[in-house]
C-alpha cells in the first residue's frame, strides 16, 4: 500500500506486513475488512457465551440431571478459566504472533464447544465449559490486538475499535435471546454447538488473511509470573462465586480470596525482579494504562451485573418467559450498537476524556431511574435501559483507545488483556458484591433497587477516577483533529 494507508470500507486501514499477508493494495484493502470482521466475530463468540448458556441451565439440569451447584458451575467454569488465563493470552500473543495465538484460542473454542454440546454427564459438560473458557481466554484479547497492529492510531482505528466494542457489549443482551430461542425450538444443546461452524470459518479465515509473525524471537513466557497470576484471579473469581452461596465472610469464600490475594502479591514480586516479565511494572505505572484498566473494571462491575438483575426482575416480578426476558433486552442491544458506532463521531468533538465522562453520566441517570423499579416495561425497562446502554457503549471505545495509545507493539496483546481482564474480573467481583448487596433487602424488587444505586454510585467514582487518573488530551490520536479531552 502507498504510504501505507488505505481506505478500507470508509476507515483508514494501516496493514503492515506483519498484520496481513502480502498481496496487491486492492487485495490488501479487502483483506484488512476481513480482519476486522474476523476480530468482531471472534469478540462475539467469547462474550456470547458468557450468557447464552443462561436461559438454557433448567433444560441441561433436567437431561443431565444437574443439581443447582452444578448448575452453577457450568457458568462458573468458564467465567474462571477465562477470568484466569486472560493476561497469558494476552502476553502469548505478543511472544508467539497473532496468527498462531488466534487459531489456537479458536480451535481450543470450537471444539470445546462440539465436546459440551455431545455431553452425556455433567462431568462432561462441566470439563468443556471449563476449556471453552481457556479457548476464550486465548482469543479474546488477540481480537483486539489485531485491529491494534492493523489500523493505525488515528480514526481508522478509531472506528475499528467501536465496531469491535459495539459487538462485544451488545453480545450479553445477544445471548439471553439467541439462547432463549435455541433452547425453545432445537435443544440447550445448539447454544453450544452454534459455535462450531462459527469457529471452524474463525479458523479457516485467519490462516488465509493473517500471515505468520516472528517479531518476537528471543522473547520467552515468565512461567513463575504466569502461573501466580493465574493462580491469583482464578483463586480472587473463585472466591467470588463462592460468596453466591456461602457469603462474603464465610471460610468458604475467604480462603481463597485471601489465597489469591497472597498470589497476585508474590505475582507483584517476581515482576519486580525477572529480567522479562509478564507483566512489566513500569506499564501498570503507565497513567493511560492504570486509568483506563481502572475505568474499565468499574464499568464492567456496574454494566455486567445489569444484565443479571434485568433479568431477575422481567422473570420475576414481571412474569415473562426466558424467551420474552431474552426479547426485552434486544432494545439494550441495539442501543449499545449504535451508541458504540457513534463513539468516533463524538470523539472527532469531544476528545476522549470527555466523552468517557459524558458516557458514564448518561450510564449514571439511567441507573437512578433503573432504581425506582417503575411499574410496566416502557418506564421500568426500556427507558432506564437505553441511558444505561447509551452510557456503556459510547464509553467502553474511548477507554479502550486510551488504554491501548502510547504503548509498544510489543506489549499490545498484553494491554489488550488487561483491559479485557480487568472488565471481566470485575464483573464477576461486581455481580457477586451488588448480589449480597441485593440478598440484604427484604424483597426481592428492593434488592434489584439497592442494587441499581450501588451502580449508579460506582459509576460516579468512574467519573472521579478518569477526572483524576487521566490526564486531559488522553490518547488524543483517536479523534481525526486531536481534539484533546
């Protein structure tokens, strides 16, 4: 390609030799579009099947004999292993390349999910959803990571990134439906064969579009660090869940939680003193890093934890079928789509900072009103629900592009990681707190209300943390003019 940029579908595409492989710059053009539907795809899958599962754990306790804790472990086994392993695929991508890293977080994907979709015992089904979250773990941040070393700092990234953000956010309301629809006219099992075929293209298209990378010879894995971390959040979600069950002071959920405290510090440790880490000290004292990382594990805390008392509450008090719950959340959905989509068109005007601050105010109000738990779908769902989702999804991509600005192309599936870990941990950290928060009201709608204004007070200490952390102009590239925030 002349200079090195092209056009490619109204976004400046940069494709670098080490991103695409080589080819004519008109081939090149379509090549770069296949990536970013190719990393949009991949991000899909991985958050989909956070909660397509979902609506589907009544039929697979019925046929496999599930009890309610295995129930819950066939959530919670992928949530851990993905939790866990998230900064190792991170890091593998930057030692390994991106090729090698997404195909075989794909494969490990896909046939994770054949296996869990032929399953005979809960066992097996477990075991699976425990890979499929290893597969996850891989994948998902070498999504990003791709789009990153592809389109270059500027709006062409820019857009890629909120095409990437918009399909991500809006995969949690996505799933409740599709999940919902499988499970009443095929069978649980299509929600996790679904993904079969989905992989299989996942696979096939990476090894014809992205070329081989070596970038990284003499680099190698930090076993220690990595086997600390993993320990570390795995241990850290683990307690998390527990707290579900036994509650937040019960020996049950305390030991691990202090024995993954105990990892992540010896983790802490070791990076100071190993000559190549996995996790460099100077980049979490990077400010963009630390603020977007913060920025991002509160927002995942508030807007994952949403779909679980959304859902309480239309199945609950409103009486709606799984099916009509999953069919409540598509207005969510589609503003989380279109408000990502407009990110860059409000970044060319406001810059980064402001706009994340804009976000979370708009997130804020949808929360109070959320909190009055009003009467009948219009005031009580789907107003509230838009300003939350509107809050979200013009949010999540400027944090992401401040995250991943200033940083080498060494340490890009690591910060992509990062981010990716930091809004999973802390959701799963979030819905576990705003749950107990929920489980002391006396009713069960008081406890969704405590809930709603927890999250709206978290999302004030986002604005405060991005107001504080964040310089002003933060990763500035991302609008066309610079605009700084």
């Amino acid at each position: 390609m002349s200079a090195g940029l092209r056009k490619v579908s109204g976004m400046t595409a940069q494709t670098p030799p080490s991103s695409l492989s080589p080819g004519s710059p008109g081939r090149l053009e379509r090549k770069a579009t296949v990536v970013l539907v190719l990393a949009c795809l991949g991000q899909l899958v991985v958050v989909l099947d956070v909660s397509i599962v979902n609506v589907a754990l009544p039929a697979m306790g019925v046929e496999l004999g599930l009890t309610p804790t295995g129930l819950q472990w066939v959530v919670n086994a992928y949530v851990l292993a993905f939790a866990g392993l998230l900064l190792l695929g991170g890091r593998a991508s930057d030692i390994y390349g991106e090729r090698r890293v997404f195909v075989t977080g794909a494969s490990l994907f896909t046939l994770a999910s054949l296996l869990g979709g032929i399953a005979t015992t809960p066992g097996q089904l477990i075991a699976a959803r425990a890979v499929q979250g290893l597969g996850a773990a891989v994948l998902a941040p070498t999504t990003l990571t791709i789009l990153t070393t592809t389109f270059p700092k500027g709006p062409g990234q820019t857009r890629a990134i909120a095409s990437w953000t918009a399909v991500g956010a809006a995969g949690g309301a996505i799933g409740g439906t599709l999940g919902g629809m499988l499970t009443q006219y095929l069978s649980w099992r299509w929600t996790l064969l679904v993904n079969v075929p989905i992989g299989v293209a996942l696979v096939v298209t990476a090894l014809i579009v992205i070329t081989r990378e070596r970038y990284a010879e003499g680099r190698r894995l930090d076993v220690l660090g990595t086997i600390l971390v993993t320990t570390g959040l795995t241990a850290v979600a683990f307690g998390t869940v527990r707290t579900h069950e036994f509650g937040w002071l019960s020996a049950e959920a305390l030991l691990p939680l202090g024995a993954g405290v105990v990892c992540l510090a010896a983790f802490l440790l070791v990076q100071s003193r190993t000559a190549q880490p996995l996790v460099p000290l100077g980049l979490l004292r990077n400010r963009l890093v630390a603020g977007s990382s913060m920025a991002m594990f509160l927002m995942g805390a508030i807007f994952m934890s949403m779909w679980y008392f959304l859902s309480l509450h239309m199945q609950g008090e409103m009486g709606y079928t799984p099916l009509q719950a999953g069919v409540g959340f598509l207005p969510h959905a589609l503003t989380l789509i279109i408000a990502s989509r407009a990110a860059p068109w409000l970044l060319h005007r406001m810059g980064n900072r402001t706009l994340i601050i804009a976000g979370a105010l708009v997130g804020l109000g949808g929360m109070v009103w959320q909190a009055q738990m009003a009467d009948g779908y219009l005031t009580g769902v789907f107003i509230p629900g838009v300003l939350m989702c509107a809050g979200a999804g013009v949010s999540y991509p400027p944090i992401t592009l401040v995250g991943t600005s200033g940083i080498t192309r060494s340490d890009s599936g690591l910060v992509s990681g990062l981010l990716t870990a930091a809004r999973t941990v802390g959701g799963a950290l979030g819905l576990a707190a705003l749950a107990t928060v929920a489980a002391t009201q006396a009713t069960p709608l008081q406890g969704s209300s405590a809930a709603f204004l927890v999250g709206a007070g978290l999302m004030a200490i986002t604005v405060a943390v991005v107001l504080v952390v964040l310089p002003r102009g933060a990763g500035s590239f991302s609008g066309s003019s610079g605009t700084p925030g």
